[in-house]
C-alpha cells in the first residue's frame, strides 16, 4: 500500500483530500503545520510527500529541504496557492517532482502521485545496485561484506541473501513467505526457524547503528526501516 | 445560488466530497470573514494574509472569481508590506461579502 505525508494547514478540506486518497488505496498520515510534518517523517519512512506551500511554523519549502536531507529519495509534490512563476520554479529547483495550484482536482493529484511512484520504480529497477548505504552502515553485495560504525563484517551466503532481501524490500514488509523463497527457493515450515535466527544475526550486526532497524510485524513478516538511505 | 460545477469536478464527482465540501464551506467562509478587521487591527500581518490565502482558494473552488481576486490582490499587499490601505479594503469587502451572503443564505 502507498504510504503518503499529506501536510496542509486548511484543517478541514485537507481531511477531504486525505479521505479521497484513502479511497483509492493509499494509507494518508495528515498534518497540518510544518513541524508537525517534519516530526511524521523522522518517525516513519513515506512513499511520498504532498505539501502545502504556505503553512505556519515552516513553509513548504524549507520542509522540503529538510525532508530530501533525511532521505533524498523521497519524492515532493507541492501544493500551491500561489501562481507566481518563481514560486514553482524554487520547489523544482528544490526537487519537488511536480506541483498542482490549488484549486486542484482530487484525480489529478492521485494520478500524478501513481505516476510519479511509477516513474520512481523504474528508475530504481534500472539502476544497478550491488552497494546499499545507509547512515552508518554500508553493505557490499558482491564482497559479502557489511560495515557497520566502521567495523567491517563478513557475511554468509544467507545472511547476504537475507540482507539483500530486505534492502530490495526496504521500508516496505518482507514477508516471510517472499524471504523463504528468496533464499532456500522454497517456503518448507521448518526454514522458518532458520529465518528467524538469521534476522536475529542481522539484528545485533546493526546495533550499533541507531538509523537502521529491523521491525517484526506480527503475522507479516518483518521491514528493514531505515531513516537514511542511500543507494548506489 | 452557489455554481458547484468546478467543484464537482475537482471532486471527481463524489456527491458526499461535494456536500461536505459546501458544509465547511458555508461555516468556515464567513468566520474568516468576520476575523478580517480584528487581524488587521491587531497588526497581524502573518494571519492575514494566511486568511486571504484560505479564502481565495475557497472562493474558487465555489467560482466565486470577483471575490477570489479580491482575497489574492490583499494577500499580495499584505506579503508586500503595502497595508496603509487594507482596513478600508476589508471594510468593502467585508459589506459586499455580507450582502451576498444574506443573499444566498438567508437562513443564516
């Protein structure tokens, strides 16, 4: 499911918009000042930001700013009130991947959201990834090798496979079922003790590094979360 | 009466959006009118403006164009600093907003 930042500081109507994206699938976290934003996307990882350009406490664009310094990957769509040319051109140049002036059509908005997400997901199949990178820990797929704080940590065949799992997977749920597969190429009940010991494994690999964790969702599987990624 | 067709359409059609839409609209609009004189009294240049933002946007969602110009015309002298003549636009507009108003809802 789509997880969107919405934050628009008119209250009401902005419940409107949350509702109608909710209806089409998407799971909405609304806040209504800048801040308050802010503070959602330090706690949890969001497919996509929708933000309104004039708010209290801390504008749009100073928030996009501090969003892509989190994690740049994040896609930004504004919403502004404003016409002014120069008001577009400083949150693309920000790197909000597209605007909409209010007034603006509810399908509009969810079909640019699908397509920007879209887009989003081709260009991270094309790119070729075999280094994952997140705040202070480093994981080399073709060496095998995680470097967590520093220190360097050679891992198993599984737990490399695991791992690699869950950067594909990252912020988003890795069943166990997907898991399985992805490492022994079957789901047998058995290996699902074996997974667990190895997710344990990855676990204290991590500890040092407070930005990266491994959550259990109970009857799901588990999410790699991770407030810093980078990918190359 | 109240042209809701651009608003229809940027609620792709949902009857219930709609009619949700006009009850906030009906409660809301008229508060942020009548909050207009005290803020520029009280010299509060930030809520001002943020108040003619939110109504222009309400004002065209209802296609309400002569007072959604007005809203954006006075949120850009307020952003600018030019505010020696705000109060007597308010005070007209505030008259012209009200006369409607009765107009159309007279139940209010």
């Amino acid at each position: 499911m789509t997880s969107l930042l919405l934050i628009d500081d008119e209250v009401q109507y902005s419940e409107l918009t949350k509702e109608y994206l909710e209806m089409k699938g998407c799971n909405v976290v609304l806040k209504h000042d800048g801040q308050a934003g802010l503070d959602a996307f330090k706690l949890h990882p969001f497919d996509l930001c929708v933000l309104d350009i004039k708010m209290p406490k801390k504008d749009g664009f100073t928030l996009a700013e501090e969003i892509k310094e989190i994690n740049e990957m994040t896609p930004i769509i504004f919403l502004t009130g404003q016409s002014l040319k120069e008001d577009k051109i400083k949150g693309l140049m920000l790197g909000a991947d597209d605007y909409l002036t209010k007034p603006f059509s509810m399908e509009e908005l969810y079909l640019r959201i699908k397509a920007i997400l879209k887009r989003v997901k081709v260009q991270e199949k094309a790119i070729v990834i075999d280094q994952y990178q997140w705040g202070n820990s480093k994981f080399d797929l073709e060496l095998r090798e995680l470097t967590v704080a520093g220190e360097k940590i050679k891992l198993t065949s599984i737990e490399s496979k695991l791992l690699k799992l869950f950067c594909e997977h990252q912020n988003k749920v890795l069943t166990r079922e997907v898991a399985m597969m992805g490492i022994w190429g079957d789901e047998e009940h058995y290996r699902g003790y074996s997974l667990n010991v190895y997710v344990s494994k990855l676990r204290k690999f991590f500890k040092p590094d407070p930005s990266v964790e491994i959550l259990n969702l109970h009857g799901e599987g588990y999410k790699l979360v991770s407030k810093q990624r980078v990918t190359s | 009466m109240m042209d809701l067709s651009f608003l229809r359409g940027q609620m792709a059609g949902d009857e219930k959006l709609v009619a949700r839409f006009v009850s906030i609209f009906k409660t809301q609009v008229p508060a942020q009118v009548s909050q207009l004189p005290g803020l520029c009294e009280n010299e509060d240049w930030e809520e001002l403006s943020s108040a003619f933002h939110s109504l222009k946007t309400q004002f065209n969602y209802m296609l309400m164009t002569e007072f959604a110009e007005q809203m954006r015309e006075m949120e850009e002298s307020v952003d600018n600093g030019e505010t020696a003549f705000i109060a007597t636009r308010i005070a007209e507009f505030t008259t012209k907003f009200n006369h409607f108003w009765q107009n159309e809802f007279p139940e209010n």
